[in-house]
C-alpha cells in the first residue's frame, strides 16, 4: 500500500528544513553502510502514531534564477500536485506577509487538507503572536518551534487525521505485483506492451509522456500477475520537466505496492548516476528487484559485450549485487520471454521461508569457517538466529552484545545464508538483538 505524501510549503527562511528534519529524526543522516546507495535530502520517511508516511521539503527545490515569488508558486504547484496532506509554515516572529498570502492563495484552490503552522514560537508566551494567522483562513494555527521542536505532536495529531483512506486495490497473496522504474525514457511503457502482447500503454519517444498509474492485470501459465505502471507528473511545463527528481514520488508510491520492481536501464545510453538513485528506492523498500536492459537490439556487440556490460552494472550497483540481470528489446521483443520466470523467481525468494534448525546449522558452520570477530576484548557469541519475516526476507540473530556484530561480519554472514538458500533478487535484512 502507497504511504500517504506530506509536502511541507511557504516562503523562504520559515524554518521548513528544521521541520523536516525534526519529523524524519535521525534517518535524514543515516549514511547506508552498503555503497553505491544515493540519497535525496528534499525526500524522506517519517512515522507518527504507528502511520508511516513520505515527506518533501519544498525548501529544497532548485528551480534556477526565476524571481522568488516565481520560486514559491513553482514550489506550491508541485507540493499541491504531489501531497496528500500539505503543511503550510509561516514565521510567527515576523507576522503574516504579502509573500505568505501569494502562497495561501494558491493553496485555496488545491482542494487538499491544509494544516497551518506556525514557527518560531519558541515558548508559551509566544503563543498569542498566532492569532492573527486565522485570518488566513486555514482554521487553527499550530504553534511550533522547529529549534526546541515544541508543538510538533500536535502538528503530526493534525497531518495524520487528514490522510486519506487507500484507495489501492487489494489483491490476494498469490498474485505477484511489480512495477517498472527508470529514468524517462527506458522504454518501461514499451516493456509493459511487449509483457502484455499488446498496446495497452501510451508509447512515445517524448520524455514523460506516462501520466497516471494504471494496474493492468496479466495471467501466464496460472500466474496472476499486477503491473504497476509508474506515471511521470500529470502536468507539463518547464518546472515539471527541470524538477525531475520530484517525478521519484511516483515511483515511489509504484514501490510500495510491489513485491517486484523492475529496474528499467537503457543499453544503448548506458547507465548514469540517476539509475542507481532509482534503483536505492528499491532496495531501501526492501522490494525484490530484477534489473533488466533494454533496447538491447540497438547495442553493437560481440561475444564480450554482455559480459561486459553486466560487470559495469555489478561496478556501479554494488548494493544491488543480490538482483539478476536481463537483456531484451521491447521494441523487437527478442529475449523478453526469459522475463517473467525472472519475476517468479525473486518473488519466490522475497517469500521465502527458512526452516531454523538449518538456518542455525548453516550460521554454526559460517561461524566454524571464520570466527566471530573481538572488540576491546570481548568477542561477540551468537547462540541462535531465526528468521521472523519475509517481504524481505529478516531474521533476527540473538547474540551476547548486539554492538559487537559489525556491518563486515553481518555481512559474511548474509552471504552464507544467500550460498545455502539461493536467495536471488531479494535483499536480507539481519537484526542482531540480546538474548535475555
């Protein structure tokens, strides 16, 4: 199921990136220990009450040397085009402003929930500065202070109680969905064709030319199948087509439905730093993944250039090192029946379960072959693993001091688990806990 989309909006130097910052914690700074992972610091997950949710500050939006109202309307067009729920923030020291009524302005006629905060109150005697604020007319301000991070629960109490009910269809478990993601044109609206043996999707040599998501359903051999077709953003126009990585939201939304994602490359441009930033948002989902090349028929090649190419995506994808590679044209559909045994296959795998005795047998035995590493004189002991989820596979290790099972190790261990079950095109998460 999709997360709901907040966008955090107003005019410049209100304190929007302190904001977003204190509602996603410390995962803004995370730095992933797995190379080759790209982050956008405008984009991230925040979590309330049990909601998990998406969030983007407006505030880090590059939209060139435009005038800065010019700036603000593009900011407030794409954050009432993306958002579910939108935040607007003015600045409670300096009072309502001609820039602050531009922006709410725009905000009226979105027809979205509004939730109107104000920052910079720093404390209770503060607070009678927001009265003025209502005559904006978006009901009740909050009062917030992004530097002591007062009023913030009351905030999130608000932007939680207007997301939406999902309107995601629900499928049965037996049925495999995934989705195509890629930079614009990839050919993912060709790919989706070529799987279905029909023009079902809109193709164009014009970037962006796919607009909504659609689910198309698909039956093979007694294989039910979901493809959700990633859209690019409803709207043309110059700020649409220059605020590219804002187009990620729907990819992002295509991720959270899917078991499978389809990572789309093209193989007569080769691959550039926004394919592994696409392909992150995957793996970060914890989705299985399948990379696959297309336009293959157009690349000059001999007996090496496969390989060849497959290594520069392993080079490149270092963190995608679980997911398979396939070569195929859309266009003349050569190879494209090799696809959906692949999907079938990491689906497989992304619900795959481990009986745990074998699995403790096979971490006893990595444990014989390279022992547990030491740290100021303590080695770390693992007593007994089991695995408690799938959809990433995950399992939880019980160990005498958690802090003692370093990335290195883990991740020794995750590949002897990989060697013993075959877990191809799923990643795995390893938890290391207490024993009590």
């Amino acid at each position: 199921m999709a997360k709901p989309v907040v966008a955090i909006v107003g005019r410049p130097n209100v304190g929007k990136s302190t904001i977003f910052n204190r509602i996603v914690g410390e995962r803004i700074s995370i730095v992933e220990d797995v190379p080759g992972v790209t982050r956008d610091r405008i984009y991230s997950s925040g979590e309330w009450l049990n909601v998990t949710f998406n969030i983007i500050d407006t505030g880090g939006i590059e939209v060139g040397d435009e005038p800065l109202l010019v700036q603000m309307r593009q900011q407030a067009e794409i954050a009432i085009e993306e958002a579910d729920v939108i935040v607007f923030m003015v600045n409670g020291r300096e009072g309502i402003t001609a820039a602050d009524e531009e922006v709410a302005k725009l905000l009226f006629r979105s027809q979205k929930p509004i939730v109107l905060a104000v920052n910079k109150i720093d404390n209770h005697e503060m607070k009678d500065q927001i009265y003025e604020f209502y005559s904006l007319g978006f009901g009740e301000p909050f009062p917030i202070s992004g530097s002591h991070g007062l009023g913030l629960g009351d905030l999130l109490d608000e932007v939680v109680k207007n997301f939406p009910k999902s309107s995601d269809e629900e499928y049965d478990d037996s049925v495999i969905q995934f989705c195509l993601i890629g930079r614009p044109n990839v050919g993912k609206s060709s790919l989706v064709n070529a799987i279905l043996g029909e023009d079902r999707v809109i193709v164009s040599d014009i970037e962006g030319t796919t607009r909504d998501a659609i689910d198309t359903k698909l039956t093979r051999e007694g294989q039910e199948y979901v493809i959700i077709d990633t859209a690019g953003m409803r709207k043309r126009g110059k700020v649409y087509e220059n605020l590219e990585k804002y187009s990620v939201l729907r990819a992002l939304k295509a991720i959270e439905r899917s078991d499978v994602v389809l990572v789309v490359i093209d193989g007569e441009k080769g691959i550039i730093e926004q394919d592994k930033k696409i392909a992150g948002y995957a793996h970060e989902a914890g989705r299985a993944v399948v990379i696959v090349v297309n336009k293959w028929d157009a690349v000059e090649k001999d007996e090496k250039t496969m390989k060849e190419f497959e290594q520069n995506i392993r080079d490149h994808f270092l963190f995608l090192d679980y997911a398979p590679i396939v070569f195929l044209s859309a266009k003349t559909k050569k190879r494209i029946h090799t696809l959906l045994p692949m999907i079938n296959l990491a689906s497989d795998s992304h619900n795959m379960r481990v009986q745990t005795n074998i699995l403790n047998d096979v971490i006893m035995d990595a444990v014989a072959m390279n022992p547990t590493p030491t740290d100021r004189g303590t080695r770390l002991k693992i007593y007994y693993a089991t695995q408690v989820a799938v959809k990433p596979p995950t399992f939880v290790i019980f160990v005498n001091d958690p802090e003692l099972l370093h990335f290195s190790y883990a991740r020794f261990l995750e590949n002897r688990i990989r060697e013993a079950f075959e877990f191809t095109g799923t990643p795995i998460k390893i938890i290391a806990r207490a024993r009590n």
